[in-house]
C-alpha cells in the first residue's frame, strides 16, 4: 500500500469529474451537510408499520412511540436516544413532560429496540452522537406530547362531562374545579379518540408557560448510577450464559494464519475455542477462565500492511503532504492568493495532534443469544440500528430475525458508534450455540479499537496594521472518518438485499470524493471559523494509511480548534495586542461567538490569580454552539497545572442548566486528558500504550475548578456534549505561553 | 471452599483461588453493582471494603479474602435506603455514564470511615486513584464535602459508623 496514494491527483477536481452531481446534491444525499455526523439513509424494505420493539402492560395506553400510560397512572418514556452519561434521558423527557403536563421524575425510562419511529431526525436513522439529540428532537417530542395532551383533555371533558375549555392540566392530573384526577382514569376513553393530525397538530405551549423547560432538578438515571443498579451493557445476565474474552492481532489489520488451542483448551472451563472474523474467541463458563485461557492460546497471524507504521512516519507522510500542492478547498473567501503576495505573513505556524482511545470505563462488552433462527444482543450502544443490520447480515439472517436491546452506556464519546464487539458476540454465540458475553480486557480497548485521527494542521496568516486578520490559509494533512463510517455503517442500515459489493462501490466512491473533491467535514470542521477572515482558504490533503479511524468526542473539532485558537493567540501577540480584544475586534460579524468572547473576557479581566498563575484564553464554535474558556495555570517542575476554568457557552434555549454545566465540566475534563495525557502511539503498525499506567486520564488531583456560564437565550437549542470541549486545549497552551513565553504547538503539550 | 462475608452474609464459592475477588461478586453472586474498568487496580471501578477498607478488587484474589468481611454497593445502601453518600451524589447529580461511580462512592465512603471531616486536598488525594471518564470530579470532591460537612457534630452518625465498622 502506498500511504501517499493521493498525491498524483490533481487539485482541480472539475476535469476528473465523473459524477453528475453537485457538491452540495451529493453531500446533501450522504446526510453530511449541516454537521450530521450519521449518514442519513432512507429506509426502504423497513416498514413503519412493524411492531414497536418495546415491552408494554396489557392494558396500557400507548398514545405514540414514545409514551405509555396505565389506568394506576404510571408513565413509561421510551427514550428515542442512547444515555451515555450526557443526560439525554432526562433532557428528552423534560421535553415530552413539558408539553403533557407530567413531572419527568414521573417518567420510568426504557430503551426501544430497531425501528423507524425512533429515528435521530437529524440523521434519518437510529443512532446518537454528533450532539444532536436535544436540537433535533426538540419540536418533534414536544409535537407528540402536545397531540397527546389534546387527546387527554378531550377524553377527559366527556368523561367528566365538562367543556375542554373547563380543564387545567398539572402534574399528571386533569382538574375540574380544584378536584384531582389522575390521567390514567381518561386513557379508554382516550384510545377511541383520534390524534391530532400532522396538518393539524394541537398548539404548543408558549416558552412562558414552561414549568420543567429550563429548570433544574436532579437526573432522573441519578438514583441507580449512585446505588449500583443501573444496567449497563456488562451486567447482563442470560441463562445458561457462558464468558468470552477475544485475542485481536498486535498489528492493527491483520487476520489469523493458525492457532495451536493445546494449553488453553485443557484449561479450567474452557468450552470452546473460535476463530472469527477479527481474531480468536474463547469461551468458559465463568469470565476470569476465558481470560486465563486466553492468555495460553498461541496464534500465528497474517501480518497486515501495516506492519513498518510508526507515529514517526504518519508524521513524516504528513508533513510531506502539507509541503505538497496536493489539498482540495473548502470555506473559501476573497483571494487569499492575492493576499499572500502582497503581504508578508505574520505566523506560518504547524499544530500536531496525535492519535487518540476513547477509553470510555467500561470496556467494549456484549450479549449475545443465537437460537431458533433468532439472534438477540445486548449492549451499551450509541446506536442499535447498525448493529441488527451487521449481525444480520454475519449471520446471513433476515432483519426481522435480529432484535436489539439496549443498556446504560458505560461512556460513548464516540466509541460505542463502533460496534464490532456486537458483531463478534453474536459470531460466538452461533458458532458455540450458547448465549455469550463477550468482554474485551482495557489493553483490547486501547489497542484494537477505532480512534481518533491524527492531524498535522499549518496556518498561515496575514494581518494590517491595526491587528485586523486579513488573509488565512489553513490546511490539515490526515486520514478521514466518514468513508470509514461508511464502509462500517452502510452494511448495518441498508437492507440486507443490498449486496457488499454495491456497497463498496458507494465507499469507493466517497473515498474518492473526500479525497479530490470536497474534504470530509470532519476532518476540517472548524479550522477556519468564527472569525471575519476577508481573504480565507481551507485546505485538505488526505492521507490514508488504512488505521480503523472514529468519531472522538467533537470529532474534527477536537484538533482544528487548538490549531485555529494557537494561531490567533500568536496573531495576537505579534499584534501586541489583548488576546481577548484580538478575538472580539476579528469576530465582528460573528455575533454569538463575539458574545460569548466578550463576557469571558470581561471573566478574566475580574480574575484573581495567585503568583505564578497565568491566563490562558480560546473560543470556538461546534455543533452550532458557542463556548469560550478562559484556563488559569501555573508551570512548575515542568509540569502544567490546570487551577480554574472559566467556561461560557451559549447552546441556544437551555433544557436542564445543571446538566449544561455538567457537560461543560465533563468536557473540559475529557479535553484535558487529551491536553496533558493523551498521546496513543504506533509502532511496528500496534498500539505502545495498553492501560491507564501507559495511557493516563486525567485524576482529581489534576482536575480543576469549573466555573460556567450559560448565555441567557431563546434561539433554538444546539449542541450541549461536546461544544465544550475544542476551546480547553489551546486555552491551556496559550496560558503556558503566558506563563513561560513557550508557545506549544504540539499535543499533549510537554515543558 | 473459601467463606467470606458479602453485605452481612456469609457465603462460599469454590472459585478457583486466584479469581479476583470481583469476578467472585459479580459472576458467582451475582452482584453488578461493582465494575471491571482495567483489571490492574488503575482506575477503582471495582473498589470494595475489606474490613472496612477501600480496595481494587480486580488484582485481590479471592483467597485473600477467606474469612474477612466484604462490603460492596449493595450493601452501603440502596434505593429505598441510600447512604447519605449516595443520596448525596444523586441529588447534586454527580453521576453522568455512571459506571465508576459505585467504585468514586465505595472509596469515598472508606475516607469519611476514617476522616469524618477531609479537607479538599485530603480528598482529593484520596480519590485520585479512582477515574472517572467523564470528568465528574468536581461534582464528586462537592458531594464528599458536603456530606462531611452534614455529619460534622452529627454525633449520632459516628456512633453508628463506628458500630458499623466494629460489626
């Protein structure tokens, strides 16, 4: 394989062009447009009409999808969307609470299985990320529960033989002249009452009349994640269940020659010994033995191509390709090569940032049941439809014999997108005919998972005399998520009548795409933004050295913004001018970024620090929110302290402010491991790192104070997992440039 | 045969000796609460009392706990009953995933055994062997203090702590 394969094409993409389509029809057909981060797929061969894959009592009142009531007045929210800790559970049924007029504490909350109902809106199929869950289904929800509250009133007024304009609602009871009654005492009456129509939908409530919208209460998953009783992925229980732990090539990519089972099958209960797809299985009737065993299994592996890859040569190819002419445009404004000539630039500036493990805590787990021409898994999963398709499709079935059941994900970020330990599971389980739990060790989870990208990014940039940025160029050298996306996504959301190989013609073809013809989103989301650039080019060279690559929490923006914020703390500086009045003088026209600048900045004006600390600023906008951090740090010993964060987000109407400032706090958090820790390494085409001696998280004793500050607002909601964390890196490095006049430009930042 | 006590109980496994004592909990008794994060005692998900000390049970064989007492999640409180700790941490929504959060409480509520009353930086040194993923740490270090603080001059919470830790 040649990693630099896209170096001979050429940049002007129009005289290659064999697709009929515009850039945007295209983008616009691959679900990419607008920061969908799912492919949008239509579901054909997937009728609506199917049963719902939920667990309802027999004489409940199922009104939609999302809601069952029973006559003892008791609510079960089927939650479209997967809890992986950012509180969806609690935001999504404070939206449907809100309009039905129910306390969400009320709410007992389930996850469905597969089906259309339950689709993201935002991405056309049933998956969660992209922080997108509380944006899309803002109106739907809402529209649903609305419907459903004119149904009750309705039901209600002839069972009580009143005018509807007679009834109040409050807190999961009609009332009649001050009298009480419970909902469930309406729901017969109720199911002989038509819904209110699409072209027709019962009114909304006005934002005024909001009792549960923008307030703040506990979460409503509070009481069983602090008692133990939660389920995740790795506590369920089948009969009968036997354990599987997997061995996955040391070398990324590589498949199984020959295994000698001698030592490991006359092990303790071990049952059975399996080669599948991505390595070898073994199976024991009780965890801690498959592991043992499967520490005495000797495999002999088929190296991949991979096998010379070290960090040092991404590097190098890399750096090649960003020296190259080589790159495709996008986010272009006025003539940055015109610019160029007139001016003499003032940084030319390179950000590297290194490959990355999710390591959510709960390594990749599953459950799996293959019996009687039916295949059943259970896992954490940020998405149950690809994994009925994939199993389906490995175990040649048809959709309707896979069901999917979801749990408590153990921290998603991202990774719990990716979802071949579902696949492996239910391999096993039909090769052994028994139930399985596969669990993967931490050394699997570092090392044989999908990760997020390394990047070299370069910017360059000029700028007049009174500090105003007039020409950018930036250019970001490294691999793509998306066609990967699609080669793993597609098989798991077509219907199984589409065959592979016509699946990987359309991979092909984006692959193609990404490379010549219009950058993938996430690989330069962000590297231009949020400023008034009049002169602005960005620019992408992919390179593609074949490493399983993923959406890491804020995906592109997790590295574009520490080079874009590094660099205009640079501009800044050389312009001998305040970081903070830099920004707002050069986001002029970018009035919600400006804002959330001006009132951190005026935050850190006001900062009290302590000898030694120094202030370090960075604003950036993702997922259609705005954040700007300011981060006071001390440099001692050679190490960097991380004392405060002052955080400002503006994520548009706020659902649930303590949860908005639980996700900026655990942002930051996440961002700050990638910013002193993170650094996952090749070589010899395998992951150094293993466990958290090797590859560390951030600990208590380096967790700084978060102070957050939500802009009051009433725009439509936006992201709220993963905005907060693009500004804290470049944050961080600009205080250590403060503190020491060291500019950093290389993650994780080392003295 | 090995016999320990689990959550007051006394219980016998023939696990072979070597079994971390988590697997013991969670696959033999079937006990979920507590969880594997790394198996090298890195990150505290599993983290148990042993006679009323807080320790990784994914390196403690099982052998080492013959005869000894084990306290797990379980068995601090549950949901009709929670520890202040635990009501602690879901009022002030300390949890996000949720999945080290059984470990973050198990070590905190071994520290407040021992320090009724911590100071912020003994909490943090306490608590900087358990990881949390998604960053909870300020919600966590809050919730300890502000149950130290509501049993500081409680002294009926010390003698039943300390009657607790005798049993």
């Amino acid at each position: 394989m040649n990693p630099l394969k896209g170096m001979n094409r050429l940049k002007d993409v129009n005289e290659t062009n064999e697709f009929n389509l515009s850039r945007r029809q295209l983008l616009k057909s691959m679900g990419v447009v607008g920061g969908g981060l799912v492919v949008g797929i239509s579901l054909t061969g997937c009728g609506s009409d199917s049963p719902l894959p939920i667990d309802t009592a027999a004489n409940g009142y199922l009104p939609n999808a999302f809601l069952q009531i029973t006559s003892d007045n008791s609510f079960v929210f089927y939650c479209p969307r997967d809890e992986m800790g950012q509180g969806i559970t609690t935001g999504l049924a404070t939206l449907f609470a809100e309009e039905l007029d129910v306390a969400p504490q009320r709410f007992e909350v389930k996850f469905p299985g597969v089906h259309p109902a339950y689709n993201n809106p935002a991405f056309g199929a049933q998956g969660t990320g992209g922080s997108a869950s509380i944006r899309a289904h803002y109106e739907p929800l809402r529209q649903a529960a609305a419907n459903l509250r004119s149904v009750l009133i309705q039901a209600a007024a002839a069972d009580l033989g009143v005018a509807p304009d007679a009834i109040n609602l409050d807190d999961a009871h009609v009332v009649v002249n001050g009298q009480r009654h419970p909902f469930g005492q309406f729901i017969e009456t109720a199911k002989t009452l038509p819904m209110p129509t699409e072209d027709n939908p019962a009114p909304l409530k006005a934002a005024s009349d909001f009792k549960y919208i923008g307030k703040e209460f506990p979460r409503l998953d509070g009481v069983a994640k602090s008692t133990g009783t939660a389920v995740f992925g790795i506590d369920v229980e089948l009969p009968n269940m036997h354990y599987a732990a997997i061995k996955h090539s040391p070398v990324i990519g590589s498949t199984v020659a020959s295994v000698n089972k001698t030592k490991a099958e006359n092990m303790p209960g071990v049952t059975d010994i399996v080669t599948i797809s991505s390595g070898v299985a073994i199976v024991a009737e009780k965890f801690w033995q498959a592991k043992k065993a499967a520490e005495q299994l000797e495999i002999k592996w088929n190296t991949s191509e991979l096998a010379n890859l070290s960090t040092e040569q991404l590097k190098q190819d890399f750096k090649q390709m960003l020296d190259s002419d080589e790159g495709v445009a996008s986010d272009e404004s006025g003539d940055v090569a015109a610019e160029f000539a007139s001016k003499e630039l003032a940084i030319n500036s390179e950000y590297w940032a290194p490959m990355l493990s999710h390591s959510p805590l709960e390594p990749m787990s599953a459950v799996a049941r293959v019996e009687n021409g039916k295949a059943e898994v259970w896992s954490g999963t940020q998405g149950v439809q690809p994994i009925r398709g994939l199993v389906a499709r490995a175990l040649d079935m048809t959709f309707d014999q896979v069901s999917i059941h979801n749990t408590y994900c153990g921290g998603g970020f991202g990774r719990r997108s990716y979802v071949s330990h579902c696949i492996e599971a239910a391999e096993i389980a039909a090769a052994t005919s028994k139930p399985i739990h596969l669990l993967w060790s931490r050394e699997d989870d570092t090392r044989s998972g999908v990760f997020r990208p390394a990047s070299l990014m370069r910017i360059k940039a000029t700028m007049d005399e009174q500090g105003t940025v007039t020409g950018w160029q930036a250019k970001r050298a490294g691999g793509n998520i998306m066609p990967q996306r699609l080669s793993t996504g597609l098989p798991g959301v077509l219907p199984t009548a589409v065959p592979k190989g016509l699946i990987n013609t359309a991979v092909n073809v984006a692959d193609s795409v990404f490379e010549n013809w219009i950058p993938d989103p996430t690989s330069v989301e962000g590297l231009s933004s949020d400023y008034d650039f009049p002169n602005k080019e960005t620019l992408h060279a992919t390179i593609n050295h074949g490493l399983p690559l993923h959406f890491w929490r804020s995906v592109g923006h997790s590295f574009t913004a520490f080079a874009k914020e590094s660099a205009i703390d640079e501009l800044a500086h050389k312009a001998g001018m305040d970081v903070v009045d830099f920004r707002l003088k050069n986001s002029q026209q970018q009035p919600r970024i400006n804002n959330v600048i001006k009132i951190a900045g005026d935050q850190m004006k006001q900062m009290q620090t302590k000898p030694g600390h120094h202030l370090g600023f960075a604003a950036h906008s993702s997922f259609e929110s705005h954040v700007a951090q300011v981060a006071e740090v001390s440099v001692e010993d050679g190490r960097i302290h991380v004392h405060k964060v002052v955080c400002v987000v503006d994520c548009g109407r706020v659902i649930n402010p303590d949860i908005v400032r639980a996700q900026m706090e655990g942002s930051i958090m996440y961002g700050l491991t990638a910013t002193i820790h993170g650094n996952l390494q090749l070589k010899n085409g395998g992951i150094k790192e293993s466990n958290f001696h090797d590859y560390p998280i951030l600990r208590m004793n380096e967790a700084p104070n978060v102070e957050v500050i939500i802009v009051d607002s009433e725009e439509a909601p936006t992201g709220v997992g993963e905005p907060g964390l693009p500004p804290i890196a470049p944050a961080v490095a600009n205080a250590v440039f403060a503190a020491t006049g060291q500019r950093l430009r290389s993650l994780p930042l080392t003295i | 045969m090995i016999t320990f006590t689990l959550n007051g109980q006394t219980v016998e496994t023939d696990d072979a000796p070597d079994t971390p004592l988590l697997w013991v909990v969670r696959d033999t008794f079937k006990l979920k609460g507590s969880k594997f994060g790394c198996g090298a005692g890195l990150c505290g998900a599993c983290t148990m009392h042993l006679d009323g000390q807080a320790v990784r049970t994914c390196i403690l064989p099982v052998s080492a706990v013959a005869g000894k007492s084990i306290t797990t999640i379980e068995g601090l409180g549950t949901p009709e009953d929670m520890h202040p700790l635990q009501a602690a941490w879901s009022e002030q929504s300390v949890p996000q995933c949720g999945y080290c959060q059984s470990g973050q409480i198990m070590s905190a509520a071994a520290l407040l055994e021992h320090n009724a009353n911590p100071s912020e930086e003994e909490v943090e040194r306490h608590m900087a062997g358990n990881i949390c993923r998604c960053g909870c740490y300020p919600r966590i270090k809050k919730a300890i203090l502000s149950v130290a603080e509501q049993n500081s001059g409680n002294e009926l919470f010390h003698e039943v702590r300390a009657e607790e830790a005798q049993s």
